[in-house]
C-alpha cells in the first residue's frame, strides 16, 4: 500500500512512515527542540496536531493509532 501523507519539511517532503520513523529514534516521544532540530517547525507541528498524527503532552508523543 502506497502511503499518500505527505508532510512538508523545508524543501523535503516527509511521508507519514519517515514521521513515524523519526519519532520511534527518540522512543516516541519529542520534545519541540528536538522536533526543531528535525527541522519540523511550529507550522508543521500544528497540522500534525490538526490532523491527529501526533498528540500534545508535556512533550509530543506518536498516537498508538499510527503505530
């Protein structure tokens, strides 16, 4: 299955599997320095929020969902 979301980071564009990918690096769990430093910005944070890939604790956290 070809997975369609795509997310846009600086002149890349990230599918929802190297979004996953990334979080999964850090234990599922980012901080938003640590979101930054993936060049994934306030912007792009905020869709992942809208679109329910991503959910807001104290940190930022993949929804078991999209695991």
């Amino acid at each position: 299955m070809i997975n369609l979301f795509w997310f846009y980071r600086g002149e890349e564009m990230l599918t929802h599997d190297e979004i996953k990918n990334l979080f999964e690096q850090h234990g599922n769990v980012m901080r938003t320095a640590e979101l930054r430093a993936s060049r994934i910005y306030y912007e792009d944070i905020q869709k992942l929020l809208t679109d329910g890939i991503i959910e807001k604790i104290k940190q930022f956290s993949l929804l078991s969902k999209n695991k």
